[in-house]
C-alpha cells in the first residue's frame, strides 16, 4: 500500500525569540536615466520612455523602505550587464 503524505497548514505555538535574519540583495548603487523612442505610438502620445541604468550596484542588507526585497532567490548575489541596444543616455 502507497501512502500520500498531504500539506498541512501549522500554527507556531512557542513565540520566536531570535528576528528574522535579513536578507542580502543587490540593487542600484549609481544610476543614469536612459530614454528609447517607442514604435508605432499615435499622434498627440509621447513616444519617449525614461528609466533607470545601473552603473553600478551594491549588495547588502534589503531594507524594505527602500527596496522590493522578493523572495527567496536560486541564484547567488551578483549584478549583470546586460546588452543594452538602442539607448539614448540622457
């Protein structure tokens, strides 16, 4: 015979003592707003979009007022360059 063990929902019973240990993330240390020309906008609509370019990032602790600290990740800490075609630097 096959047993199928199912989820359960528990309830902490003993209060916790220790604070939750933060969690490390990377986020933007230096930054410079970029702009790229949307396609295909209709008249009278602003075809332009601004966002933010890291130049540089750090990692720490996530501080939540701050930062969208997620959840858990697979991956370790690192900040990536990614190709960034078609950007007018402002």
């Amino acid at each position: 015979m096959e047993t199928l063990k199912l989820p359960t929902l528990q309830k902490r019973v003993l209060p916790v003592i220790l604070p939750p240990m933060p969690q490390r993330v990377c986020t933007y240390h230096e930054l410079r707003f970029a702009s790229v020309r949307l396609p295909g906008c209709p008249p009278g609509v602003d075809p332009m979009v601004s966002f933010p370019v890291a130049l540089s990032c750090h990692c720490g602790p996530c501080r939540l007022s701050s930062t969208d600290c997620g959840g858990p990740r697979t991956q370790p800490l690192a900040c990536d360059h990614p190709p960034l075609p078609d950007i007018l630097f402002l």
